[in-house]
C-alpha cells in the first residue's frame, strides 16, 4: 500500500485560502500539514479557543494579554505581531464559516492591530538606528579622544626642541613665547575634548 503524497505548504495554503507564510507560521505553532481536513481542524479547533483571547459574543471583548513588565519596543513589536496574527486568524476564520455577524467588526479589530503593528515596527526601527548612531559616535569620540591626547603630549616637548633649534646661543626668550603659545593651543584642546566627552551625535 503505498503511502499518501505529502502536501506542499503552497497546497495547504490554497486549500485554506490563505498565504504560505501564514501557513508556515500556524505549522510552528503546531498545525499539522499531513492532509488538508487535519489543518482545517486543527485551525477550527484553535479558532474557537481564542488562544490568548477573551472572546465572546461580541468581538469588541476580544483583548491580547501584555506583559507590562516589559515596556521595550521589542517587546511592543512582539504583542502587535501576535495581536495582529491572531486577530486575523479569527477573522479568518469567521470568514470561512461565514460568520457574518462577527466579520464586520473583526475587521475593524484587524485594521487596528495592523495600523499597531506598523507604528511598532516604525519605532523598533527608530530606536535601532538611534542606537546605531550612538554607537558610531562614540567610536568616533574615542578615536578623537586619544588623538587629542597624544597631541597634548607631543606639543609639551615642542618649546625646549624648537628653542633649542632656533636661538641655541640664547633659547630662554623663544622658549617662552612658544610655552605660551602651546599652553593657549593645550586650552583649547582640554576644552575640545571636554565637548567630545559630553557631546551627542545631531538629528
């Protein structure tokens, strides 16, 4: 006796009236995809579970559980990506079942968890490249840190050298003039690298 063909996720999908993505995403959270009556079982089956759901008759009760313990966009991304799938999952399924009573407001819910998800995924983005950015400057701040620095160390010695080389009969007087020189320039780097120290990269 030879065994059934397995069926594609793409089959599933069509015989389901949904995308394979989505597909993909109920068969991870353990819909079987042997037969397409095992799917549209298990589908039904979870559907009227609500997993995660308060649902009664009136679709305006549904709510997805938060953890408000964690406020971090990721987790904000995370509930509006489950909140939306669900949601759709049960619009879906209404859908199927020509639930007519409850289609109308489902979608609704859906239009709402979709225009979440959204702006959750703007500012997930957001706060990355916001942290990119951070990153990148104070790459930049140590490297202009260290730079200043070992130029400080470098313009210490340039007064007795370059006296020396200069007036070697007589260094004392250039000597100082360029002492005050550099000790004017040294400020002005302090301060520069205080500015690093403290500065934020701009919008």
């Amino acid at each position: 006796m030879s065994k059934p063909q397995k069926l594609s996720q793409s089959q599933i999908a069509s015989a389901l009236g949904v995308s394979r993505q989505y597909v993909n995403k109920l068969k991870k959270q353990g819909m079987p995809v042997d037969s397409v009556d095992a799917a549209k079982a298990w589908r039904d089956e979870n559907s009227q579970r609500g997993t995660g759901f308060r649902s009664g008759s009136n679709t305006d009760e549904i709510s997805i559980p938060e953890d408000e313990l964690d406020t971090s966009p990721q987790a904000a991304l995370k509930r509006a990506e489950v909140a939306e799938a669900k949601i759709g999952w049960i619009l879906d399924s209404a859908i199927k079942k020509g639930d007519t009573g409850k289609i109308q407001s489902l979608l609704r819910l859906h239009s709402q968890a979709t225009a979440s998800l959204t702006a959750a995924k703007k500012q997930f983005l957001e706060i990355q490249e916001q942290e990119s950015r951070l990153i990148g400057f104070e790459k930049v701040a140590i490297i202009a840190e260290q730079t200043l620095s070992t130029l400080i160390v470098l313009l210490d010695a340039l007064p007795d050298e370059s006296a020396a080389l200069i007036a070697p009969d007589e260094p004392e007087p250039v000597r100082k003039v360029i002492a005050d020189k550099v000790s004017k320039l040294k400020k002005t780097i302090r301060a520069q690298l205080e500015e690093v120290g403290k500065g934020e990269p701009e919008d």
